[in-house]
C-alpha cells in the first residue's frame, strides 16, 4: 500500500467536510464582517489550519487510545453546533 495513501485520504475527506454547509455558514459570516479580501484571506487561513490541527488532535487521540464516541454523545454534539451556528448570525 503506498504509504501516503492514508494522508491522501485524510485531506480528501477534510476538504469535502469543510464546504459542509455549517462550515460555509459560519466562515462566511465571519469573512462578510473583514473590510478587505486580504484580512478574509488571512480568517480563512487561520480558520482552516487552527480547525485542522484540532481535528488531527482529537481523531489522533481517539485512534490511539481506540475509543469510539457514543452516538448519543455525537448528536449531541451536533445539536450543540447547530446552535452556535443560530448565534453567529
């Protein structure tokens, strides 16, 4: 197997889950709010590597210590984002 298959992978994966339309909300209400494309460019690059970093770190740490989260845990947190989501706007 070529070794850089599962990174491959895991970008693929990371970019179709950042044009989620949760994603898209929130950059988009945070970019519409920077004066120049500039400071929006600046917001999307921070935004996407502090989100991916995070990512890697909690997966990483799930894998590692090979624990599932609950789905009952999931959905709430899906709820939770869903409303933050009503707070950004």
């Amino acid at each position: 197997m070529n070794p850089l298959l599962p990174l491959m992978t895991a970008f693929a994966t990371g970019f179709t889950h950042a044009l989620a339309p949760d994603h898209a909300a929130a950059v988009t209400t945070f970019v519409s709010r920077r004066p120049t494309p500039r400071e929006c460019l600046r917001f999307g690059a921070r935004w996407g590597l502090g989100h991916s970093a995070s990512v890697m770190l909690a997966g990483g740490l799930l894998i590692l210590l090979d624990v599932q989260v609950p789905e009952g845990v999931a959905q709430n947190l899906e709820r939770a984002v869903g409303l933050m989501l009503f707070g950004l706007f």
